[in-house]
C-alpha cells in the first residue's frame, strides 16, 4: 500500500478543483471580430469604413479571408485592403477616381 504524502493529497486536491475550469475553458469558443466582416463590399461602403472596422477587414484578410471590393478582383481588392492599412487616405484617394 502506497503512503499518501500531504504533497501528493494536495497537488490532488488542487488538480480536481481547477479541472473543471479548465474543461470550460477548452470549451468555450473565443469570439473572432473577423467572424462580423464580410466577404463582399460595395466601393461606396468601403469608403464608409471607419479605422475600427478597416483594421478587422485587414486583419481578416491577413487570417486568408476572401474579400473582394465591387469592380475589383481578389488579389486586386487585397491590395487596396493592406494599402488602407498602411495609408487610409491614399487607398480612399485611389478609389475614388
């Protein structure tokens, strides 16, 4: 028969209280702000875009979401997305032409 040490009883006693905060930590799905974007945006309503929402439409594109910009392709819509990141004045300027 094995001696429980006051170690061994504690380190049990602490795993089996905090086990089942952990099992609802796994399960609980974080919340993306990618998740609200979507996939297809007029010019007019990118234009619109605040800095807040320009920096989730950039981020989800950096995560591999498909975004594209009426009039423009994916790749193209792409670019425009990482130039507003970067200057938001001069991705407005060249869409506006």
């Amino acid at each position: 028969m094995r001696n429980h040490t006051r170690r061994n009883v504690l380190g049990l006693a602490l795993v089996s209280a905090t086990a089942p905060g952990l099992a609802y930590a796994i399960d609980a799905e974080e919340l993306d702000p990618t998740d609200t974007v979507p996939r297809r945006f007029s010019v007019r309503r990118f234009l619109s875009l605040s800095e807040a929402e320009m920096y989730k439409v950039n981020l989800a594109v950096r995560r591999g979401r498909g975004i594209t910009i009426e009039g423009y392709t994916r790749s193209e819509s792409r670019e425009i997305i990482e130039l507003a990141a970067r200057d938001l004045p001069a991705a407005r300027a060249l869409l506006s032409q």
